[in-house]
C-alpha cells in the first residue's frame, strides 16, 4: 500500500503540474487514455485517480476513457478533442505516436509518457513516473 500511495501522491503532483501549465490555455476539461480499467492498482488506477485529483483541484471536469486497450486510440482521442476536452493525457507508451499526431491534427494539447525527445512547446508534454520504491 505504501509503494501505491507514494506513486499516487507523485502522479498527482504530476497531474497538478501538468494542469498548472497546461500550456497557458484556460482549460475546462481534461481527459486521461489509459488501456486498462482504472482499478488495477497499478499504472493505470495511479494515473486516473492522479487525473481525477489534479482536476479537483483545479475546478475543471475529469473525463476517463479506460480499458481502451493497445489498439488504434486515435478515434478515441479525437471524439475527445471534439467534445471538447483541453487537454488528453496519453497515459500508456503505446499512445505515443497517436496522441502527438491528434494533437496536431486538433490543436488539443496532450501529454504522452517517457518521450522526452517528443515535446512539442504549446502541444505535446511529457511526463515519467514511477510507482515503485527507490
């Protein structure tokens, strides 16, 4: 419990940057892309109770689309940008080719993981987390 509470509270300071500088737009709304249910106690649970939280905080909607799998997430992404989400947190690695190309197409930020070298200023963020000890 203690390793899951300590990546919690990471993902959630995380969460709470991203939203902060959510890259100098008003957002309303934020949406998290996760392919597992949000009940895993693992990645995906930290990352949607993280989003959920930082949403809180900031006063704006928290929208979840979870279990979505590896598959191809960019119509996902795009029903999302389209119902007007501020900003798409692509919270699995295997969404990060869709979720930057989504982003340029729709001009809705997003944040991808572990892709230091995919930043884009105003567009495509970056985050690493970790949930283990050390």
């Amino acid at each position: 419990m203690s390793k899951f509470l300590k990546g919690s509270v990471s993902a959630v300071i995380l969460s709470g940057l991203l939203l902060g500088n959510a890259l100098a737009a008003e957002v309303k709304s934020i949406a998290i892309l996760t392919p597992e249910e949000g009940t895993d106690y693992g990645w995906n649970q930290q990352g949607i109770d993280a989003a959920k939280a930082a949403a809180k905080a900031a006063g704006v909607e928290i929208v979840t689309a979870q279990g979505l799998g590896y598959g191809d997430v960019r119509p996902t992404l795009r029903e999302l940008a389209a119902d007007g989400a501020s900003l798409l947190i692509a919270h699995a690695s295997g969404y990060n080719t869709a979720a930057p190309e989504i982003a340029k197409e729709t001009k809705v930020p997003v944040a991808i993981v572990d892709t230091p070298t995919g930043l884009e200023a105003g567009l495509v963020a970056d985050y690493t987390l970790s949930g283990h000890e050390g």
